[in-house]
C-alpha cells in the first residue's frame, strides 16, 4: 500500500499539472493569472512548478481567476494522482 507522503505528493504533483495545463488552455500567462487572482507571478511559477503547494484561499483564488472552481480543480488533480500511481 502507498503511504499518506507520497499520495499527497502524487496529487500535488497532478494539481500543479492541471493548473498549468487548464491556465495554458486558456491562454492565460501566469503574469495575468497572477494579476486575476492577486497572487503573486513567481509564487504562480512556484506553486506551477511544484516548489509550493497552494492554501486552500490561494487555490480558491486560482480557480475563480481561470473560471473554474477549486472543486474542479481538485478532482482533476485527484483523477490525474490516480494515473500515476
């Protein structure tokens, strides 16, 4: 059985993906995003990256900047962590 660390890490894994997968779609550049949601571009780039994982109101404010729901993006990541494994 996988343990709770890499699981987690697995789904923080996938949800930076799908953040910079769904911002590209939409032909946002994390300088906008960052501008929409009033976040910062490197803290995007890092959270992105994977380097920092999103609070629970920055995620909140990603979403509603790309005109999504944190909800969404949650179970996108949840279903993407689930292909890795």
């Amino acid at each position: 059985m996988e343990s709770i660390s890499s699981q987690t890490e697995a789904f923080a894994d996938a949800l930076a993906e799908v953040l910079t997968a769904i911002r590209k779609e939409k032909g946002v550049s994390q300088t906008d995003l960052a501008a929409r949601s009033g976040l910062t571009q490197p803290h995007i780039g890092y959270i992105e990256q994977g380097k920092r994982r999103p609070t629970i109101d920055s995620l909140k404010r990603i979403a509603l900047a790309l005109g999504t729901s944190a909800t969404d993006l949650v179970q996108q990541a949840e279903a993407r962590a689930g292909h890795h494994q």
